[in-house]
C-alpha cells in the first residue's frame, strides 16, 4: 500500500491535519486551562518563606525565631489577637505518663471541651482530640462502645466510661510510617506534629489503633473570642487545612510545669498526669499500685497512657 | 482514498464546541463550594472551661462571705434552662435539697443549739429520725442502706464545732479528712500521695504551687456520692455524604446519620 | 554530540507531530478524553481551595477512592512484567514485539498512579518533603518512602527501555544489548517489588486487623497479574484494529492462559482469607463481616463485593472453558469481567473495609462525592490519553513509517511508508 505521491501534495495533507489537530488542541488546552478557574478563590498564596520553611529538627534558633514572629503575625491578620508563639524544649530528666482511673470518670466530656478551647481547635468542621466512649460494664470490646451518647445526666447505671486520647506511645505506629518525618517522640515521651511540614497523606492516621489523630479537612475555624493566645510550636499554633493534628498532652503547659487542660478540669479527679521518671510522683505511685493496663497491649505499641479501676 | 474531510471537520467542529462550553462553565460557574455541609456543627459553642469544683467547702464559703459563684453551676443545671427559685406557703425561698448544705453551712450552731449534750431520735425500725429543724436542711445519704446516717457518728454530741471520730478522738473541722480518713483508710492513702482527688496548678512543684483539694471540696459529707451531671456534646454524627450535593445532604435527607443512637447494652 | 541531540530533537518534534495526524476517530477519542480531563481538572481545583472536605473522606475513613483506584493501578503497572518474562526468559515469539505496548501500559498507569497520590495529599504543594537530602525522607522507616522510590524507580525504567528501544528502532539501529537486557531484567524483579510494597503499606499496620495478614501481599499480585494482562489483552486488540501492526492471536491466548492461573490463585487466596475470618471469628472479624454481610445494619458494600466475587468466578469459569479459545468476543466478555471484578476487590473491598469500624469501634461508611469521582475519571482520562499518545507515537516507529529515513529534508530522499493511519 505504498503510495508515491509528490512531496507537496503529502505535505499538504499531513499540514491541514496539522492545523486541524492544533486547532483543536489549543481549544483543548484553553478548557483545561478554564478548568482551573476556582484557583482564583485560593485567596492569600502561600508565603514563600512558608513554603520554603525546614523541618523542626533542621531549624536553627534564629531561624524558630524568624517562623515564630512570622506565624504570629499570621493569626493576628486572620483572628486579630497578638498571639505568644513559643518553642518549648523538653525538660531533662522528664518522661510524661498519664493515668486515667476508670472509676471515677462519669463521662460528662469537660475535658474533651476544656482541651478544644486550650488547643485553639476547630469549631467548624468540629474536631475534638478526646473521644469518651460509653461501655457497658463487663466488657473492653469497643464496637460495643458508643461515643456518642446524649443522655439527659451522666454516669449511667452499669456503664462506665472511657476517655481515649492519643497515647503517647513508645512504639508508636504514627512515627513509623510518616514518609517525610512530620511526626516523631520527643525525649519527654510526647509524640509531635510540626504541622508546617506534613504533606496530609494521613498515613499516621491509618496507622494509629487509637483513632487518636484528626485530619483537617477544610480550613479550621475558630471564634476569634475563644482563641487562647498562649501558643506553642509544636503544640497548639492554630493549624491550617490539609495537615493532621492530635493530643500533644498540652505541650505549651507541661512543659512549663503544669498540668494539661482535661486534666484541671476533671469534676472527679479521674486524670492524673506527671513524670514516670520521678518516683513520688502520683503516675510513679499508681503505677506501682494500681492495677493498670493498656488499650490493645497487643498491638505492642506501649503506650504511656494508662487505665485503672479504684474499687 | 483519504478520510472523509466532512466527518471530520464535523467532529472537530464539536469538540471545539465542547471546549468552549466547558470553559465558559468552568470560568463562570457560581461559586458554590461543593462541601459536606453539616449546619448543626457550625453551632458548636465550646462552653468555658472552668477548674470549678462540684462543691464549695465550709471554709470557702465562710471566707467568701457567702459568694458561692466559684461553683461550677452548669455541672448540674443546663445553661439554656435557667432554674427557678421556689418560694414557700411564708414567700420565703425553699431551698432545693441539693443546695440545702450551702444554708446549714452558713449556719451559726450555737443560735439554736446552747451548749448541751444533744440525743438522738429513733424510728421503730432503727432508722435515725431527722429532726424536723433540720429536715429541709439536709437528707442523709452517707454509706449504703443507711448505715451511716447516725449524727453523731461523726459530729461531737457535746460540743457542736468539733468532729469525733469512733474512737473518741476530737478533731476541728479543718481536720475533717482526717475523720474520713478513720472510715475510708485507702481513699485517704491514695489521697496523700495524689492518686485520688484532682490537683490543679503545676506537676512540677519546683515550678509552681500545686493546688489539692480537701473531701469537701468535691463530697458533701451528709451525701457524699458525686451528683450527677450534665453532659457536655459529643463528637456529631457524622453524615454519610457522597454521590449527592451539598444542599440535599444539610437537609437530611438520604443515609442517616451514623453513630446515632447509643446501642442496646448487651454482652 | 551536538548532532546526537539535534537528531534527537528532530526525532522528538516528529513524534509530537505524530500525535496531531489521526482519522476522526482518533480525534473523538483524543477529545473527549480531554474534555474528562478539564473536568477533572477543574474538580480538583475546587479540591484545592476547600479541602479535602470536597471528598467523602472523613477521620474514620481516611483513605478513599483515590487511593484505592492507586493500589488497582500498582498492579496494573506491575503487570507489564507478565508479557516480559515469557520474552526475555522464556523467548517467546508470539509475544516479542508486543512487549514494548505493556511496558507503555506500566508508564501510563505509573503515572496515573502518581496523580492519585497527588490528588490525595492535603498539601500537594509539600511535595518537595519528600524528596531525599532536599527534604526529610523517611527511608527505610516508612512504607510509603519505599513505595515513592520504586514506583519512581520504575517510572524512569520503563521511560528509558521504551525510549531507547524506540530511538533504535527510529535510527534503524539495533540496540545494544547491554543498554536494556539488564534493566529489563532488573524490571522483572522491580515489577514485583513495587507492587509488594504496595502492599506492604497495608499489611504493616497493627491497629488495622482486616489487612494485618500476610496474604496481602500474594492477593495483591494474584489480582495484578490477573487484571493487568487482562487490560493488555483488550489494548492489544485495540491495536491490532486501529493500526496494521501485526498482534498474533497465539500471544493474545499466551496472555490468556497467564490471566486464567492468576485468577485461580486469585480465587483460592480469596477463600483462604475468607476461611480465616469467618471460622475464627474473634473480635477481629468484623471489617470482613461488614464487607461481605454488612455490620450493625450498615451494609452499603454488600452488593458490590458479591458482584466483584461473582465476576471473578464467571470469568474464571470462562476462561476455563474452550470457547474463550475459540472466540475472541468471550475472552474480552471474560477479561472485562475480571479487570471490573478486581477492581471492585481491590479498591472498594480492600481499603475501605479497613477503615471499617473504626479503631474504636465507631462504624461511618464511605461514599465518594461527585467531585471525587470527578477527579478521578479525570485521571483515568489523562492515563488513557497518555497510553493513546504513547501508542499514536510507538506504533508508525515500530512499523518503520516514522523512520530517520523519510525525515523531510533529511539525508535520505527514499519515499518511505505512507504516514496515513
């Protein structure tokens, strides 16, 4: 099926073909470039130094310094409140551990509450770190678990109720699997999120067996008269969508030596938080006296978050 | 031998048509963000935390002068349903049983009580009998099938501003743990040493006070058991969007909600 | 040097013209796909400015059709070595110069898969994290560090083996065989990894029962080798209509036979898994329980992991029986019976069940949004596109119609092949 023909005449048909082709692919072009038309509401684009900005572990103290005075400047532009951002070191010699006594907890979610407005977390998608869930007495197995109970007071008779935050562990799976080391443990045991540098792949989210981290989904909202203007780094700097956060037991707290917010307003007294490491502490004495156990020992994770039942 | 130019060009013509239109969609369509709306969510209000205990001790309330504002009132009372007051046959204010320890804490003993040697009323059953001074005041509830509902158990019969423990021992009311202490040892222990009752304030101590709190501070000692409270909101359902818009899914209709219901108890 | 590249060049316009010659036909093709492009384009810029919340994605299931559609091409991508081991190790004739069409299989459908992952992100624009000695990468730690060297490392395999292949093939030049026999074979072994690792982004995880078993991995190649020589099948039909290159129904009944075994073992694993659960329902039993019965009333899977099983098995009994010998019609009714069947497998029945209670027992099902399914035919769309591009170019090279000898204007004045479709 060889064809000689002369090379003008060839050269006009593949041409025209030519021009019909780009014809058409330009228009092709100009609708995808039309389909990026909702760019336009992105608003304010990312600062270049933002998108430029190192890990954690790579910034040197002039350079915090720099990202602290920049994320300040940014929440005074979105809330209107000059915020305190600072970077809390750990405190040598310190390891956090919390115990929870199952006992008196009656699951009236202060603490849940208490935590949202300490941490500068949306109110709108609702993102809540501390989820207690409703268990019939006599059981641990969680589908039988109801977080989600409303009734008209609490405690209800032959449940108990248990608060689940992120454990802290020691073997954690979140840490493991961040491919770009977003989230790792500090030397006094807290499990961290720089959440300028998560890509939002929610691999940790998958991994974790406490269903402890929450994703932001959509930009957080935050009344601007409940925001808590005391702020840390790693803690609780109002996040942006696209990153994962959870509990950091109230890193700008604890480590200035106080207790984190569920724990202060906790009606029973069910919290009790401190350093392992010192053995007068009240987690050094529940430890040694306490029936404690963990959620899913098995799983091997080795959490420093602790239950225990009273009486 | 070549293509029909007219189906081509007529395809070609459509496609450019096509273009065009999806364009001029892309670049002029409303701005409606194709979102999970959920309305009840944006009504979320975070309640103020507050570090208030569940009850206010004797010394508190003394030294407040009677201000018991520092109570974490919506422990109990539901902040959209203010709670009334009622008022007896004589107009003056009845005083609801839960807050009956707050008037008799305020009470000065020796108005009606002159110094001497008090007794105890019985029922024929054995039960102690409340007097009636103090029927609107107080209602036992201390230990289980009344078992600890006799007065004197705790309060001195002779002298009304001291504390007596079974054996004897006097004790002032700013001793009152330790008059717990002589019936619930293991609490007590774990008191001490911080594993029972919260502590506010700092962890380490080297760096700020810690702030512990007495019995009282949290068990009234006529009625000790923690009242019940009113819980807090939970995590909202969430809503099962997907293959729908944002408008059919905030009015509700399609999937239900899920984690609705609190499931049966069953073992 | 200065010649090499401008001869290079030369070759790279014409193929990028090749592209603009076609028949109606390709041109209908072409722009509908685009027109699914730009809608997916535009839908995942509306991701971009509102969020993942654009999606049906929620805490409880975090990961979604983006990422199932991603595992099921994995196995695509790494079912290229499927025609290249009966060529390169086993010299098989039928199938030696249709290699190069699944090895551009395995480069459109890597690259769809690195769209998934993107469109996935909540930070896209942090990409560069990942990046090793630029950012922070977390290798050997995490999975999914694993998984962007191989599938990057198998991108730029694939990218150079067709490439140099198709430049030798241009120049009329045979290639050296140092130059791909090697990274052919390292490729055998690279299919097989990428698409392990893959799985092992799964199956490393504790707090996940439902895929925290070690037939993960042997289901994930089972179901590839069984789709993506499936989906070869198809394409290698679409070429042999289209084109005038030569594709032998004896290499279409070799992949047949590789489709029919894999689905076997497919099946079998399938049972194993299902054996496991439901005779030892423990507590851990309840994803598969939600999968195949439906858990607590919700039961939104049910219908779709009963239709993928039903068409495994009808595909499997066809494939089984001489008449998909016989009949090329009932071998793609087989075929596309099976890709459907595994995809529903994979995707939906494999990762959102995961997800499925939750850790702490919470149960919240998942349905894709219209933007995300935007998004995604979008993708798919651009795959497709890309593999058609991939073909409009490779095929006159292959034929010898696009050849350094009929450049215009170039050395040789021999009137060549027609360039006419």
């Amino acid at each position: 099926m060889i064809a000689n023909r002369p090379p003008e005449s060839r050269d006009s048909i593949s041409r025209r073909s030519f021009l019909r082709g780009s014809t058409a692919a330009a228009a092709g072009v100009a609708a995808m470039a039309a389909g990026l038309a909702p760019l336009r509401k992105l608003g304010e684009a990312i600062s270049v130094d933002e998108f430029l900005q190192q890990h954690y572990k790579e910034l040197k103290p002039e350079d915090m310094d720099k990202v602290l005075r920049r994320i300040e400047g940014e929440v005074e532009r979105q809330y209107g409140v000059r915020p305190h951002v600072r970077d809390y070191k750990p405190m040598n010699g310190v390891e956090y551990v919390y115990a929870l006594n199952l006992t008196r907890c009656v699951g009236c979610r202060k603490c849940v509450h208490a935590c949202v407005a300490e941490n500068n977390q949306s109110r709108d998608p609702a993102i809540q770190y501390i989820q207690v869930i409703k268990m019939p007495n006599g059981t641990f197995d969680m589908e039988k678990g109801d977080a989600h109970y409303a009734p008209e007071s609490v405690p209800e008779k032959g449940f108990f109720y248990m608060p689940v935050q992120c454990h802290q562990c020691k073997n954690p799976p979140c840490t493991k699997v961040c491919p770009v080391k977003a989230t790792w443990t500090e030397p006094d045991g807290i499990t961290v999120i720089d959440y300028n540098w998560c890509i939002g792949c929610r691999y940790c989210e998958a991994a974790c067996p406490y269903f402890a981290r929450r994703f932001n989904f959509s930009e957080p909202t935050i009344p601007k008269d409940q925001i808590n203007p005391e702020m840390s780094y790693l803690g609780n700097q109002p996040r942006h969508k696209g990153v994962m956060e959870k509990c950091h037991f109230c890193i700008q707290r604890t480590r200035v030596g106080r207790y984190p917010a569920c724990l202060e307003v906790c009606p029973t007294g069910s919290r009790k938080f401190g350093n392992i490491l010192d053995p007068n502490s009240e987690v050094a004495h529940i430890l040694r006296e306490k029936r404690v156990f963990v959620l899913k020992e098995e799983v091997g994770t080795l959490p420093r978050f602790f239950y225990y039942f009273d009486v | 031998m070549s293509p029909p130019p007219d189906k081509s060009n007529f395809v070609m013509t459509g496609l450019i048509v096509l273009f065009l239109a999806l364009g001029v969609s892309f670049v002029f369509s409303p701005d409606r963000a194709p979102v999970r709306q959920d309305p009840e969510l944006s009504k979320l209000v975070t309640p103020a935390p507050t570090t208030a205990t569940l009850r206010i001790t004797a010394t508190q309330l003394k030294a407040s002068g009677g201000d018991a504002s520092i109570l974490d009132c919506y422990a109990c009372h539901d902040e959209k349903k203010p709670p009334t007051v009622k008022l007896g046959a004589d107009g003056s204010i009845v005083f609801p049983k839960e807050h009956a320890d707050l008037r008799l804490m305020m009470a000065n003993c020796s108005a009606c009580h002159v110094d001497k040697k008090l007794e105890v009323e019985y029922a024929k059953n054995g039960d102690v009998v409340m007097p009636k001074a103090h029927a609107d005041l107080l209602a036992m509830g201390h230990g289980r099938n009344n078992r600890n509902t006799n007065c004197f158990n705790c309060h001195s019969q002779s002298k009304l501003d001291e504390l007596v423990t079974r054996d004897g021992t006097k004790l002032t009311f700013a001793q009152a743990p330790l008059l717990c202490a002589s019936c619930h040892g293991p609490t007590y222990r774990d008191w001490e040493l911080g594993m029972h009752g919260r502590t506010n304030g700092y962890w380490d101590t080297s760096k700020g006070k810690a702030v512990r709190q007495d019995c009282n501070a949290c068990h009234d000692p006529h009625g000790p058991a923690i009242p019940q409270i009113i819980p807090l909101a939970g995590p909202k359902p969430v809503l099962t969007h997907g293959l729908r818009s944002a408008a059919t899914a905030a009015e509700g209709g399609g999937p239900k909600a899920e984690g609705g219901p609190p499931k049966a108890a069953s073992q | 040097m200065i010649t090499a590249a401008r001869n290079y060049t030369r070759f790279l316009a014409r193929c990028f013209r090749c592209l603009f010659e076609g028949d109606w036909r390709y041109f209908l093709w072409v722009g509908l796909l685009t027109a699914v492009c730009s809608l997916g384009l535009n839908a995942y810029s509306k991701q971009i400015v509102h969020g993942l919340a654009t999606t049906g994605m929620t805490d409880q299931v975090s990961w979604g059709v983006y990422i199932a559609n991603f595992t099921f091409l994995v196995g695509v991508a790494a079912a290229a070595v499927m025609l290249v081991i009966p060529v390169y190790v086993y010299h098989n004739e039928d199938l030696h110069d249709l290699v190069i069409f699944g090895e551009l299989l395995a480069v459109a459908a890597i690259l769809m898969c690195l769209a998934f992952v993107t469109v996935d992100l909540g930070r896209p624009e942090r990409f560069w994290h990942l990046i090793p000695f630029v950012g922070k990468f977390n290798f050997p730690g995490s999975m999914l560090s694993w998984d962007v060297i191989v599938l990057n490392g198998y991108l730029a395999l694939n990218v150079y083996i067709c490439g140099y292949l198709l430049y030798c093939r241009y120049r009329n030049v045979k290639p050296s065989k140092w130059f791909y026999i090697p990274f052919v074979f390292v490729g055998i072994g690279w299919a097989i990894s990428i698409h392990t690792v893959t799985a092992f982004l799964y199956v490393g995880l504790g707090g996940r029962p439902f895929w925290n078993s070690a037939i993960v991995g042997p289901r994930f190649i089972a179901s590839a080798f069984t789709a993506g020589p499936a989906i070869i099948i198809i394409a290698l039909q679409i070429i042999r209509r289209f084109s005038s290159y030569e594709v032998r129904d004896k290499a279409l009944m070799t992949l047949r036979s590789i489709v029919q075994v894999s689905m076997l073992i497919n099946l079998f694993l399938l049972a194993n898994e299902v054996f496991k659960e439901f005779y030892t329902d423990s507590l851990h039993v309840a994803s598969a329980k939600y999968l195949f019965f439906g858990l607590h009333g919700h039961n939104a899977l049910v219908p779709w992991i009963w239709t993928a099983i039903s068409l495994n098995c009808i595909a499997m009994t066809l494939l089984a029986m001489p008449l998909t010998k016989r009949s090329l019609l009932w071998l793609d009714v087989a075929c596309v019976m099976a890709i459907v069947g595994i995809w529903i497998e994979k995707g939906m029945g494999l990762v959102v069940p995961g997800f499925i209670p939750s850790p702490l027992g919470e149960i919240v099902e998942y349905l894709p949004t219209w933007n995300e399914t935007l998004v995604c035919l979008g993708i798919w769309a651009f795959g497709l596109l890309a593999y058609t591009f991939f073909l409009r170019m490779s095929v006159p090279i292959l034929n010898g119609r696009l050849n350094q000898t009929n450049e215009p204007g170039g050395e040789s004045q021999q009137s060549g092949a027609k360039n006419a479709t």
